[in-house]
C-alpha cells in the first residue's frame, strides 16, 4: 500500500513539474513577444519625426512619405507574429527608399536631425533583432516542450499550443537599413 502511495506522489510531482515548466516557457514566451512589441513601438513613434524632416527637404517625393506612412499603419495594426513580421518587412523597404532620398538631396545628409534619427532608428533595429532572437529562442524551447513526450500529453489536456515564430520572409528584409550619410566629397 505504502509502494502504490509513493508510486502516486511521485507521479504528481512529475507532472506538477512539467505543468509548471510548461507556464514558465509560455510566460517567458509572453513577455519576450511584450519586449518586441515595445521595440517595434520605438521604431513607429520615431518614423513620423523622420518623415517630416524629410518633407522638408524633398517635398516632392510624396509617393516615397506616403508610402513609409502607410506602411508604418500596417505594422502597427497587425496581429500575431506571422502577420506583424510580414507587415515589418514591408515598413523596412519603404525606411530603405527612404533613405535613398538621402543620395539624392545632399542638403539632407547635412542636417543633424536627420542624422540623429538615423542612428536611434539603427539602434532600435538592433534592439528589435535582439528581441526578435531571444523571443524565437523562448518559442523554441515552448514548441520543443509542447511536442516532446510525456509533456505533450499534459500540453494537450491543458490547452499549451505551438506559439508562431517571428521571422522575415524576404533574406533583403532581414537586414536593417543601411545608409551612409557621409558626403562623397569628405
């Protein structure tokens, strides 16, 4: 009797334990998708500052500003990391175009403003990789842990699901933007 009672504590203390590393990874899981939002909200707040500096010196490249903003209002209504990944990719190309104006007004490179929402807009796509690397690590060991037995068995009794990866899909969309604002005579 006392075998069978041992046999069953021990069992419960499994399975307490999986159940309980299951929501450590989903909360670690939660909060590193919180620190990505948060970076991605930098990264939005800073693009209206960027293009109306911009709009100053190249107000004739409206298509280029609209674009950029229109993109930005995409990033920041999508849901899910599939589709704000997506929405990411697109807000990078429209801050490349962006950026390429640069080239082409030379004036523009000259103002401090400009280069100063450059560097905070590289330091915060440094900081959105980093979330983005450690957030994919988490949902890794989260995917791993809902899929491997005896844990997913407890994963499924009590609703644990895949979480979804933040990845880009275009390789041009995974790098930041880069741009020199050096002039060509320094």
């Amino acid at each position: 009797m006392w075998i069978v009672l041992i046999i069953l504590v021990v069992l419960v203390v499994i399975v307490i334990g999986m159940y309980n590393a299951l929501v450590r990874l989903r909360v670690r899981t939660d909060g590193a998708w919180a620190d990505i939002d948060v970076q991605l909200k930098r990264r939005w707040d800073l693009i209206p500052n960027l293009v109306e500096t911009v709009k100053g010196y190249a107000s004739h490249e409206s298509d280029t500003l609209e674009g950029v903003v229109e993109a930005r209002n995409r990033a920041m209504s999508a849901q899910g990391p599939a589709a704000k990944a997506e929405a990411e990719g697109v807000l990078s190309g429209a801050l490349r175009q962006l950026f390429a104006l640069s080239e082409a007004y030379p004036q523009l490179r000259a103002v401090e403003s400009f280069t100063q929402l450059q560097g905070t807009l590289n330091e915060i796509e440094a900081a959105v990789q980093n979330a983005r690397r450690y957030y994919n690590a988490v949902v890794r060991d989260y995917n791993t842990k809902t899929q491997v037995f005896p844990t997913n068995l407890l994963a499924g009794m009590f609703g644990f699901t895949p979480r979804e990866f933040f990845s880009l899909e275009d390789e041009g969309e995974r790098e930041a933007p880069k741009v020199s604002f050096q002039s060509d005579q320094d």
